[in-house]
C-alpha cells in the first residue's frame, strides 16, 4: 500500500518542466518525464509449452533551478520494476528499485535545439524476490549509482520540447539482508534515454 501511494504520488508529480531564460537567478520547477515500459514472451523453437512471460517498467522524475547563468542543479527520483514468469521451472522473480539524488546540468543556448551536459549520483534500494510453490527467496541491496551524459533538448514550440541523452553509468549493489555476508557486485554500461518535457513561464 505504502508503495502504490508513493508510486501515484511520483507519476503526478513526473510531467512539469520550467522554461527558464537560463540566466543568474532564474528559477524553475522540472519534471522530466523518463518512461519505459516493456511486456514480452519468450517460448522455445519446437516446443509445444506454454511461454515464459516478462513485464518491465521505468520511471525517472527531475527538478531543479538555475543556480547560476545556464548552470541548473536538482534532484532526480528513479523506479524501477520488473517481473519475469518461467514456466517449465514455474518460478516467479520480481525485481524492484527505488533510488534518490542531485543532478546537475550546464545547457548551451542554441535556439530551437539546445545541447547540454548532465552528471548525477544517486542511493537507493533493490529487493528482488524469487518464488516458487515450494519456496521463496528475498534479497536486498542498497545501491550507490553514478552517471555523466550529453544531450539535447528540440523545441516543439515554446513550452514543449524532446529531450536525448546518452549517458554512462556505474553502480555498487551491497548486500543489505541481515547477516549477508559478500561484497555485493558492480553494474556499468551505456544508456540512451528519451523524454517529452512541458516549459511554463519563469517565476
């Protein structure tokens, strides 16, 4: 329940950008709205069984203002969740991320087209749970995550714009059960996220 209060809470909160002029002083309220959703089966060649089933969703909301001429500072919250369903091994494995942190991004005006760079860290969690009729396993991780990346924003008119990025990220997943024992592990890779953006007036 705790979930699903925070999670409609960060979908409404997940749709506002500011247009600033990106100068000193200007302030803006932002919600970058990064959204991926993916449901798929996957079944063998040959085989008359039924498919393994899989369900993925992301979300990432950004705010934040302009500290000074184009430099604008904020935070991000990220979820994550996905579900896999095997069937041969009849095992379920549920998979959910929350992480917090700032960003901070210097944009270069260019007119409709306006590149900028991005770098972020973020601390979360990760639960993933595995069950079956006879058993069920849950496993938690807090996770330390840091990401740098280039992008641009294309103006649609004055208050839309679409937004690119690619990005490179790293993150350290410890072991957060109690009496884990093991040094967790490191995740890293390359990103290419995409988001609609709505600008209001400056305030």
């Amino acid at each position: 329940m705790k979930q699903s209060i925070l999670l409609m809470v960060f979908l409404l909160c997940s749709s506002f950008f500011l247009k600033a002029q990106m100068n000193t002083g200007s302030k803006f309220i932002a919600g970058y709205n990064q959204f991926g959703f993916k449901t798929y089966t996957d079944k063998a060649v040959g085989t008359n069984s039924d498919p393994d089933k899989y369900f993925q969703l992301n979300l990432t909301t950004k705010a934040g203002y302009f500290l000074k001429n184009r430099i604008a500072i904020g935070a991000l919250l990220h979820y994550n969740r996905s579900v896999h369903n095997y069937v041969i091994s009849n095992l379920k494995s549920i998979n959910t991320e929350w992480a917090i942190g700032p960003i901070a991004r210097y944009y270069m005006e260019y007119g409709k087209i306006i590149p900028f760079a991005e770098i972020s860290a973020t601390y979360g969690t990760r639960k993933s749970l595995t069950e079956s009729a006879s058993f069920n396993n849950e496993i938690k991780h807090s996770v330390f995550s840091l990401s740098a990346g280039i992008g641009a924003n294309y103006f649609l008119n004055e208050k839309i714009a679409i937004e690119g990025m690619l990005n490179y990220g790293m993150s350290r997943l410890k072991p957060a059960n109690d009496g884990a024992t093991g040094e967790g592990h490191l995740e890293s890779g390359f990103g290419c996220n995409f988001g609609l953006i709505f600008y209001f007036g400056t305030i």
